[in-house]
C-alpha cells in the first residue's frame, strides 16, 4: 500500500463532464528518471501498472514527456505527465511554479516556506491526473505510490488539489483550500 495520502476531489472537468483529481511532485532533481525505473519501483511494489505498448527505448529515455498507466483493467489510466522548466509544457510549468509560490508567499511557518523553496527550486512537475468518477481506493493507492516514487527518488514534495502540501511521512504540513479567484492549479495539459 502506497504511502497513507488522502486525496479529496475538486471539481475540475473536461468538456465531457469529466471531473479531475491532479496531485503533483515538484521535484529538484535536473531530471526525471526514465519511465522504466518507475515501472520497475510500483512492481517491487506489488503494483501491476497497466502501459501501452512501447517501445523499449522509449522506457530508458528521460525525455517523456506522458504515459497513461492503468492500474485495474476496468477502470481508466492515470495520466502521468512531466512539465519541465523547459522544452514540453515550459509554459505551463512557469504558471504553476509562480501560482504555487504567491500562494504560499503569506504563510509564516516553517512547513510553508519549506514547500515555498521546493516551489521555486523544482526542475520539473510530475503530475498525475486521476478520473474523480471512475477511481477506486485501488487506484488512489497506486497513485500514491507513484508521487512517492517522485518525491523520494528526485527530491520532491507531494502537492494534491483541494488539500495541500504533504510531508513525506504523508501528513498534511500546509493546507491550501482551493480559492476561486487564484484557480491557476488546473494545469492546461492535453494527453495525447
């Protein structure tokens, strides 16, 4: 079972009515690691991640850019995506850097400046986008271990809509309610 981080939906939709959870890892690591090392973590795991078909070159190259990973062969993928201080998604990564940094601009505490330095020393974003209606608890525990993988192998803090920061004990250290006026935080990412 992947690390205890709860997810609470906001209400975030698709043209179809979809509505979306997005979690994200800021990560300091220069770059992400190759999709084979995540793969190969979530099955020391016990997981059985679910990906189409690639191309074995495609596993060993650090320039992903998105993977859909299924967890339950009835339910839909995750979609995992890796927006970089440049390149891929660089416009959206510079929105979500400096959205998350003002917000956290006015706490005094420790735990929110901490994840402030995170923020603005992050190289790229991992980000998973999960189906609010069609989630399990299957699936939220899969989620997780792949943003502990992150967090623990590129030097990351754990952010999730609706909720906040967390420690990588998993525990809540800077919660931020979604606020209407600032809602940068629905990131303008397509999967292909």
């Amino acid at each position: 079972m992947g690390k205890e981080i709860p997810v609470v939906s906001t209400t975030k939709s698709d043209k179809a009515g979809n509505e979306f959870v997005y979690c994200r890892v800021f990560c300091q690591r220069e770059e992400p690691p190759p999709l084979r090392l995540l793969l190969d973590y979530l099955k020391s795991k016990s997981q059985v991640p679910l990906v189409p078909k690639m191309d074995p070159e495609a596993l060993d190259d650090w320039a992903w850019v998105q993977v859909a990973m299924g967890y339950h062969r009835e339910r839909k993928p995750i979609q995992l995506f890796c927006i970089r201080d440049q390149g891929t998604y660089k416009d959206v990564f510079d929105k979500e850097q400096a959205g998350f940094s003002a917000q956290l601009s006015p706490f005094g505490d420790e735990e929110a400046q901490l994840a402030r330095e995170f923020v603005v020393r992050a190289r790229f974003i991992a980000t998973t986008r999960l189906i609010k209606n069609d989630i399990t608890e299957e699936g939220y525990d899969f989620n997780g271990w792949v943003l502990e993988f992150f967090q623990d192998n590129c030097q990351g803090i754990v952010q999730i809509d609706g909720q906040g920061f967390f420690s990588p004990k998993g525990v809540l250290v800077v919660d931020l309610q979604d606020d209407p006026a600032q809602d940068f935080s629905t990131p303008e990412i397509k999967p292909s």
